[in-house]
C-alpha cells in the first residue's frame, strides 16, 4: 500500500535490532484516516471470503481491525492479554511467545463472542515472528471457527513469520513488506520485481 510506505518512510524510525518504531501513526499517536484507508484495503482484498468477525489482540491491533470491521460490516474481536485464569470453562486461551520481550503471555476469548459459525479474519499491525498470530489461530481452532486469512499491517519480511504461517496454509495479505532495516535504511520488498 503506497500511502503506508510513504508513511513509514516518512515517520518511521529505525531502531537497532530490526525494530521499527511507528510511534507517530500506529503504536502510540493514531492516524485515524489513515486507518481508515487501511481498513478499506483489507476489506477489499478479504471480500470475498465470508467473514463474519474480524479478531485481533490488543492494544496496536484494535485501530486497523476496527476500520476493517467497519469496511467488511462485521464485529471485531479483541483477544485479552493476560487476564486471570480463574474463568477457565468460559474462555478459549492461547499461550504466546514474544521474542521481543523473551516471555509468554496468554492470549484469550470468550467463547460468548467466537464459534464454529464464525469465518474470522485475523489482523495485527506486525508480523515478525508470526507468535500472535499463531495463538490466535490456536483460539480459532478450539472453538471451531474457520480462519479465512491474516491481514497485517507491517511484515518484516526478513523474520520468520510469513514463512511460519503460510506453512498452517493461511492467506496473508499484507499492507507493507519489509526485506530490509540494515544500516538504519526501510527497504520494501519489491512486489513487482518477484
Ligand atoms: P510475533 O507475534 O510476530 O512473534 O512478534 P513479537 O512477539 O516479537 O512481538 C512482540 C510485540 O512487539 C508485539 O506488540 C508486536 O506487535 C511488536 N513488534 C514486533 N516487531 C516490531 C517492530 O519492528 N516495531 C514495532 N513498533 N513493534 C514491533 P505487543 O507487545 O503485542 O504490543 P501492542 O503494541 O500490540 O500493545
Ligand atoms: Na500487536
Ligand atoms: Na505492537
């Protein structure tokens, strides 16, 4: 997506070990217009694959998942990140591990809001090491619901994610592809060249 590379180059910043910081548009200050047009590019690309809810973990994914419920007309989902473990028998759980952060956290739903009826879209705003995503497939399986796709905001296409997940045989579809943050520099993957 044009407008979004244009974005990260001009507001994104590089930081070092392959982080890139979007702090001025999506993970902290919020470009509701520009959220808007992303949303619009998911529904359009996810159309026409039945969904009925879109899900996405919090907090950065809540923008671009609620723009995209907006465009396709469905509910959004937001999985809640550690939560007690008390209500067990109400809710379907994933564990998630960040490498980032070099922890687990649990991810979980409650079964009152996602079932086999439902076609779900899972959207993020990073794909890195495609965890998140993983354990939210893993919510969608347990309570039977069919997953049609993953639409992320940002892929760093130079970690394991993509691979990760195309391997559990999901469409991803994402806005920006990164082949590159070497010597502080965002290079795309060249879409038209491959
Ligand atoms: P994975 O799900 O793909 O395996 O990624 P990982 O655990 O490494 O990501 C941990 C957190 O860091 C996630 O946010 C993820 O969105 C974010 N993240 C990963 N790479 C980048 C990056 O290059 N830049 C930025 N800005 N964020 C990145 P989170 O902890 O779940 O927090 P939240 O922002 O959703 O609340
Ligand atoms: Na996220
Ligand atoms: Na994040």
């Amino acid at each position: 997506m044009k407008l979004l590379e244009e974005r990260i180059v001009q507001d994104g910043r590089v930081l070092s070990e392959g982080v890139l910081k979007v702090d001025q548009f999506l993970n902290h200050q919020i470009d509701p217009a520009l959220m808007q047009a992303m949303g619009e590019d998911f529904a359009n690309y996810f159309e026409q694959k039945g969904i009925t809810k879109v899900i996405t973990i919090e907090a950065s994914g809540i923008a671009p998942a609620v723009f995209t419920g907006l465009s396709l007309d469905v509910p959004v989902v937001v999985a809640k990140k550690n939560v007690g473990i008390t209500m067990t028998d109400e809710l379907a759980a994933a564990d998630v591990y960040s490498f980032t952060k070099q922890q687990n956290y649990t991810i979980s739903v409650s079964k009152s809001v996602l079932s086999k009826n439902d076609t779900v879209l899972i959207i993020d705003d990073f794909l890195a090491n495609g965890q998140a995503a993983l354990g939210l497939m893993s919510i969608c399986q347990q309570l039977g619901a069919a997953v049609a796709g993953i639409g992320i905001v940002i892929e760093k296409s130079f970690q394991t994610g993509r691979s990760l997940l195309e391997e559990q045989g999901a469409d991803i579809y994402s806005l920006a592809r990164i082949r590159s943050l070497e010597n502080r520099q965002v290079e795309f993957v060249e879409e038209n060249l491959s």
